[in-house]
C-alpha cells in the first residue's frame, strides 16, 4: 500500500489476466482464462448482472410472452371458441411479472459470481493507465501482463430525441415502468424495437414505430423484408422509411408532425417516446489512447475476429463492446477464446467461428443465417422460396404469414445462407445455421427425415426450390426424391 495522492492508500494487484467487463464475455474469458492456469481477476464498475438477463434478451422474451398470451387468447374466436375479446391486460401486473422473473434470472448470474474465489472480482471504473496496466477507481491499480475487454454495450440515443426530456425511455428503462402508457412511439426498427413495439401493441397500448432508411431487422432480402414489413403494418403503424418533419414536447406530451407513407400530414401525440435506435460499445471510459492499440474510426480495437486479439498486442476484446456480433451465444464463444487466449499469450490460436445467426422474436419471427444475402455473388447463387401463407401446419396454428429465402452455391449446391420471416423460424434457423456450419449441399439436406405435418417442410420447399434451380443452371437432371405429401 502506497498513498494514492488523494488521502488514500492506493493497492497494486498483479495478475496474469484482467478482464474488464462482468457480463457474459466477461465471465466467459474469467472461467476461461483461470481454466487455462492464469492468476485472473474480474472487474466491474456497474451493476452485476448481464445485459442479456438485466435488461435485453430475458425480459424481453418475458413481455412478449405475456402479450402472445393474450393476443393468442384474443384469436380464438375463427376456433369456435368466444369470450377472448373480452380479455384485458393489467398492465401494472404484467410489469410486476417481468419484473419478477427478470429479477430471477439476475439473481442467477449474480450467485454465480460468489463463487469466484475471493479477492478476484474488483468493484470499480477500469481505465488504461498503460497498456499493461489499469486503475481500478482510485485506489486499486491492476498490473495485468494480459487484458480481456469485455465491457459490453449501451443504448444509443439520437440527439434528436432528445427534445422529449424525461418522456423519452429507452429499452433499459422500459422493464422499470410501474403501468403501461396508452400511446408510445418507438424509433427503430431493429430486432428489440420490434419485439418490445408488438408486445406493447398485443398489450393494448397505441404504438407508432417510425424506422430510418428502411432497414427492418437486420434483412437485406428485400422480399423477404417487406414480408415482415406487411405482417406487422398489419397490427400497428410502422414505417421503416420514416419522414419526419418536426419533434417536440408540448405541455409535457410528445408530439411528432410526420409525413405518412400515402403522402398525408399527420400529428400525433404520445404519453412516451421508446429509443430502440440500437446499442453502442461501453469503451469511453477506458481511456484506451493510453492502450497502445489501433482504434476504427468509431473509437473500436481493431482486432482478429479468429483470436480475438488486438493487433500483436496482448490486449484482447470480446461481446458486444466489438461491435460485430451482438448475441449472446457469440458474446460467450468470444469471451472464452479471448480469455483462453489471453491466458495461453503469446501462444495465440485462431479458431474456426460459427456461422452468424440472428433471430428476431417478433412474430412472424425473423432470421438471418450464414453469409448475408447482399454479400453474395449473384451470379454464382441460386435463391430457393417458399411461402408460408399456404404451408399446412402454419394455416393449422394460424400463424400462416411470412417468406423463407434460402442460398446456396449455383454450382456445388452448397447451402451459403438464408433470410426469412414465418412461424417457429427460431427452430427452422438453427436447423439451418447447423446445415451450413456443417458444409451440407442442397442434395444433402434434402435427403434428411421430414415429418408431415410440421412447420419444417416449408424448409424442404425452400430447399426443393433453391435444388431445382441448381440441376438448371447445371444443365442437369436432378435426382428421384420423395415427393411432399401435399403439404
């Protein structure tokens, strides 16, 4: 111990390893890196719990099943069953549930953390002081010969938006509401704003949801984008191309003047404004001038996506402060190839990724797989449809909307990638992100078991489809295949 310059004693820690960052890279590259042998510590300066559990992927899920319940209730009447109508949500209620169970998946990760051995988990705001070493507060220095970034991402707000003052929530703020407002409008159009817009919607409050530049869900197929576009125009107001002529708040309302897609002039005003607008990566504080890395021009590491590390340095980054990949299956692959890897410096080892998956929960749900379609020699792909408005079981649940587009090689057949929106895409996506992961051609998958009737022979068309074109772009005779039952 040594005065630290401000009446306080400072304490230097050495470790082989330190991570910044307690959420799930984070706690990824800790358990990583001290399975590989390192003295590693962990060092948070906000609260415990991953965004995932906290505020993202769980309490989502938990509103949005509370609002297909209803929605789901409300539908049965073509059944023959009545009364759903009727149904009301208790507002209050449904917030105090999602809380609830949020607050249980925190508590989860949060006792996980207490049994990190003593002395490795550091409270405090990180920052670079040198490449190898970092304050911790104001009187903690960490001298790491590796470091693992891991400082995860936060809502990002238009300047604009603010002009609704204490009106405007983000995504963060939205799960601590006590009641739910009766208008809202929601800006982006991304997977979490269209999540938390239609479960708001099923839950009876007016939604208007005002995208930028078009871009839904991350979908570069335009088909397949406008057919998510439709479905959900259909159950509120949502324009992915907004045109919007004035924001302001008058007597403490939020009003907006937009130009409608048909032309008109609107005003509308609202109890709350919803910023979806994305995340952007927590590095501010690092001060990371002083980590002898090389920044993008968005003040990000440039980094090896195989390794994780930053340039020939031992500094090392993981989950969504890197800007890549924002799901929390790549944020822990991440976290335990930089902690590993980090531990095992300078034996650095590329590694293989997984292929890239996205899904978005909204329904019809939306995904993306493999290489993305704008990224994709269209001379060399042939692109395999199939519709889900007349696909059996879909119409059996009635949830028969959406569009599957999938890719693969003109030549060799070889699945490359897929874009679609419909029912059980979450299931539908993973069988497909597991097919290219795995290198199967169109042939390949196509010889695979299809039970009838099931939502995944809306996958086999698709396929059926995409194989056909191949056989006649090669000139060539596909082979005998047992047909669809109908369906």
């Amino acid at each position: 111990m040594r005065p630290n310059g401000n009446g306080g004693l400072m304490q230097t820690i050495e470790v082989d390893v330190a991570v910044i960052g307690a959420g799930t890279a984070g706690m990824a590259a800790f358990r990583a890196a001290r399975d590989a042998g390192a003295k590693a510590v962990l060092i948070e300066g906000g609260e415990l719990g991953t965004t995932c559990a906290r505020v993202g992927c769980m309490p989502s899920k938990l509103l949005l099943a509370a609002a297909n319940g209803l929605h789901d209730a409300r539908a049965l009447e073509p059944r023959g069953i009545g009364g759903g109508d009727a149904l009301q949500a208790d507002s209050a209620r449904v917030m105090d549930y999602v809380r609830r169970e949020r607050d249980h998946f925190v508590s989860g990760v949060i006792e996980e953390t207490r049994d990190f051995p003593e002395g490795s988990l550091l409270r405090g705001q990180a920052r670079f002081e040198s490449p190898g070493c970092l304050m911790v507060g104001a009187n903690t220095r960490v001298d790491g010969k590796r470091v693992v970034i891991a400082t995860g991402a936060s809502p990002s707000i238009p300047d604009e938006l603010r002009v609704f003052g204490d009106k405007l929530i983000t995504s963060d703020d939205l799960f601590e509401l006590r009641s739910l407002p009766k208008r809202i409008a929601v800006f982006g159009a991304g997977p979490l704003a269209l999540e938390l817009g239609q479960a708001l919607s099923r839950l009876s409050v007016d939604v208007f949801m005002f995208g930028k530049g078009g871009s839904v869900a991350a979908l570069s197929d335009t088909p397949v984008r406008d057919a998510l576009t439709a479905a959900l125009q259909s159950e509120f107001y949502f324009d992915p191309d907004a045109k919007i002529d004035e924001m302001s708040l008058e007597d403490g309302q939020p009003t907006l003047r937009f130009t409608s897609p048909d032309g008109a002039k609107r005003t509308e005003r609202f109890d709350l404004v919803l910023a979806a607008t994305g995340r952007a990566p927590n590095l501010k504080p690092l001060a990371l001038d002083k980590a002898g890395i090389e920044l993008n021009d968005k003040g990000v590491p440039l980094f090896d996506e195989t390794t994780m590390q930053c340039g020939e340095s031992a500094i090392f980054i993981a989950g969504d402060c890197d800007g890549t990949r924002p799901w929390l299956h790549d944020a822990a692959d991440e976290g335990k190839l930089a902690g590993d890897n980090a531990a095992r410096f300078p034996d650095v080892q590329a590694v293989k990724r997984k292929v890239p998956f996205s899904i978005v929960f909204c329904e019809p749900q939306a995904v993306v797989v493999g290489a993305s379609y704008d990224s994709l020699d269209t001379q060399m792909t042939v692109t395999g449809e199939a519709s889900f408005e007349t696909q059996g079981r879909s119409r059996v649940m009635r949830q028969n909307r959406g569009l599957l587009h999938v890719y693969a090689d003109a030549k060799t057949g070889t699945l490359r990638g897929a874009q679609g929106c419909g029912p059980a895409m979450e299931h539908l996506g993973h069988l497909l992100a597991w097919a290219i992961q795995l290198e199967l051609t169109l042939d390949d998958a196509l010889k695979l078991p299809f039970y009838h009737p099931v939502v995944e022979e809306g996958l086999r068309t698709a396929l059926k489809d995409a194989d056909k074109k191949c056989y006649e772009e090669r000139a060539e005779t596909p082979p005998g295949l047992p047909s669809a039952a109908g369906c």
